[in-house]
C-alpha cells in the first residue's frame, strides 16, 4: 500500500514510477556508490549531490570513472552485462535503484546526449516524435506537431530544420545533429539531461553552439556534461566534481574549484601535473 503522500505511485504493472510535485525538481543525490566491472571496482564511494536547474561538470583523466558515473544516474550501466552497483542515488529523495522502479520512465525523466551525435534513421520529425509516441504524450497530431516544434526551439535547431522535417536527421551536419539529440531528448518533458563529452566530435563553431544551449537550458533543466576540456567545465558550469583514479576527489562550485582547490590532486590535474 503506497500512501497517498509519497512521491511515487505503483503503476499498472507494479513498476514504480516517480510522480507527484517533489518528482519534478530534478535534484539528484549520491550516497557512498561503489560500481564493479567483475572483479574490477570503477568507482569508490562516490558521494554528491546535483542542485536544481544548474550545470555540473564532471571533470578528470581518462578512465577516472566520470562517465561511469554519469551513466549509473540512468541505470545505463543497467545494460553493461557483470556490471554492479551499489550504495544510494535518488531522484528528489526517490531511490532510482528501487527494484519496483520503471526504469523507462526514469529514463525519459532522466535523459542523455551522447559524445557521437546519433540521430535515428528516420526523418528529422521523426527523431523529435519518436520519444513521445512511446510515452503517449500527444493525444492527436496537432499536439505531436506542437512537442516537435517547441523541442527543436529549445535546442535552438528550429529556425535551420523548419522547412526540412521530412529529410533525414542523418543528413544534418555535426552540430546540428547533437542538436537534434538534445532536442530528441527534451521532447519527453526530462527534468535533468546528462551529457557524456557532447562536444568532443565537433568543430569549434558548433562547440559554442552546444555551450550557448547548455547555458539556455539550465534555466529549466539540471545538467550534468562530463568534459575533457577544463575551459569548457569552467564556461558552462556552476558546479564541478573532480575524479580521479574512481574516486571523486573534490566537489564545490566551479570557480572555487578552478581558483583554489582544496585536494592537491585537484590543483594538479588543473596545472597540467596529472592527467
């Protein structure tokens, strides 16, 4: 029996889904999360919590577990076969690991841009419609019409693409197509949007195009960008997380963070002495 003030509700298929007016403010909390590869521990006790409607920025070399990271607030790591989990994340005090939870509607609450823009064979239309058809969001046509033109606004791609919605998303440029994966991701109504090195497979114009619409979307998102690039973490984020070797190291605001780190390995890594 669920009470009628808790946050979550049981749907039809007993998986629980997060609803209610505290399911809605996007903030996200980590709890001593461990992540195991097999025998090979990726991430140590990561505590963290992600404000509301701000950019965090995880920072740190390769193979530090940012991403990994990134990917449990999704339970994309759900897919990555001996891949385990432990310790606590919550979504608004909502346990996203709870074994009733329905992980496809944590999913389109929780959305996420990839490094490789990877739009959907189909038509440019199609790619924003795609979400919202499996979630039943548009009770007729015009309203579909209306979740695909207000998605491509957001991600500042309507003005290019309005007069092509019937071409190929494939056949956009670079930029334009993780665009078009930013607006594919919006269009299911997500509170937060997770971006793993969204930028690193574009040119410098449509990277500031990308860090423009971070920088307009966080005034109604949370956001969360893995970057390898230190001076982007600082342009686009008011918050960063500092990894290193699974653990993450320091967390505050990103300019105290780039300004006057606490952790040595911090200072390090943004000096250029690690990495």
């Amino acid at each position: 029996m669920v009470a009628a003030s808790d946050a979550s509700v049981l749907n039809g298929s007993g998986a629980k889904t997060l609803t209610g007016p505290g399911a809605h403010s996007g903030k996200i909390s980590a709890r001593d999360v461990n992540v195991f590869y097999g025998e090979n521990q990726a991430l140590k006790s990561v505590n963290v919590g992600i404000p509301e409607r701000s950019v965090m920025a995880f920072i740190g070399p390769s193979g530090c577990g940012k991403s990994t990271f990134l990917r449990c607030i999704n339970r994309m790591n759900d897919t990555i076969a001996g891949c385990r989990v432990t310790g606590k994340i919550t979504l608004d005090n909502e346990d996203i690991y709870d074994s009733k939870l329905d992980v496809v509607q944590l999913r389109a609450r929780v959305g996420m841009v990839f490094q490789k823009p990877n739009p959907f064979p189909k038509s440019i239309f199609d790619n924003i419609a795609y979400g919202p058809r499996i979630h039943g969001l548009a009770q007729s046509k015009t309203d579909l019409e209306g979740i695909v033109t207000a998605s491509l606004k957001k991600a500042g791609l309507w003005d290019e693409v309005k007069d092509r919605l019937k071409e190929q998303g494939t056949g956009l440029s670079g930029g334009q197509q993780q665009r078009l994966c930013i607006a594919r991701a919006i269009a299911v109504g997500p509170e937060v949007i997770l971006m793993d090195e969204p930028c690193s497979a574009l040119d410098p114009i449509a990277t500031a195009r990308i860090e423009e619409l971070i920088d307009d979307l966080r005034k109604n998102f949370t956001i969360v960008i893995v970057t390898h690039s230190m001076q982007q973490a600082a342009r686009v984020s008011q918050h960063t997380a500092f990894f290193h070797l699974g653990s993450l190291v320091e967390k505050g605001e990103t300019q105290q963070i780039f300004m006057a780190p606490t952790d040595k390995r911090t200072q390090d890594y943004i000096t250029g002495r690690i990495g």
